[in-house]
C-alpha cells in the first residue's frame, strides 16, 4: 500500500447508518443483494468516511493514530486491510 496512494468510493455504493451501525450497500438497479451488505466498525467507518478521493493514505493513517490513540503500526494493518477488503469487492478505486 502506497502511503500516497488516494482513494474514493465508488458512486453506486451507499453508505448507511441504522441504529448505531455503519453499513455499505451496493445499488447497481438491481435488487440488493444481502450477501453484499458490509458492516463497518467504527474504525473501518471512520476510514470509509474519509475515502473521499481528496486524502492520501498517510493522511487517513495519521487521522487513525490521532482519533483512536492506536500503535501506528496496528493502524497501518488494519487500513491496509480494509482498503485491500473494499478494492477486493469493488467498493473503492484508486485516483491516478
């Protein structure tokens, strides 16, 4: 993962939140399909919400360290992971 890497949602995915819980719901005008709903935690909904194709990679990390007073190393992880998860399912793409 590119620290300088930026990313952005893509526009037929809806983020919602219900009840305390962060969703990602795919709308491609077809019925939404429940295998493909993503319930976030608040660290990955914290880093989906800043996925605005504006921030890079290392100021996403940086955002994480500060808010949830994490080892950078642990942050680092679980962003890699996250953004290989929402790549990996067609949720974000990467910005030339």
């Amino acid at each position: 993962m590119k620290m300088t890497a930026v990313y952005r949602k893509k526009d037929e995915i809806a983020g919602r939140s219900i009840a305390g819980e962060s969703f990602l719901i795919p709308v491609c005008g077809r019925p939404v399909d429940l295998e493909n709903i993503f319930i976030l935690n608040p660290m990955a909904d914290f880093i989906w919400q800043r996925l605005d194709g504006k921030r890079t990679v290392a100021e996403i990390l940086a955002a994480i360290v500060d808010d949830f007073a994490c080892e950078p190393e642990q942050a680092r992880a679980d962003l890699a992971d996250l953004i290989g998860q929402l790549l990996g399912n067609g949720l974000i793409e990467e910005l030339a």
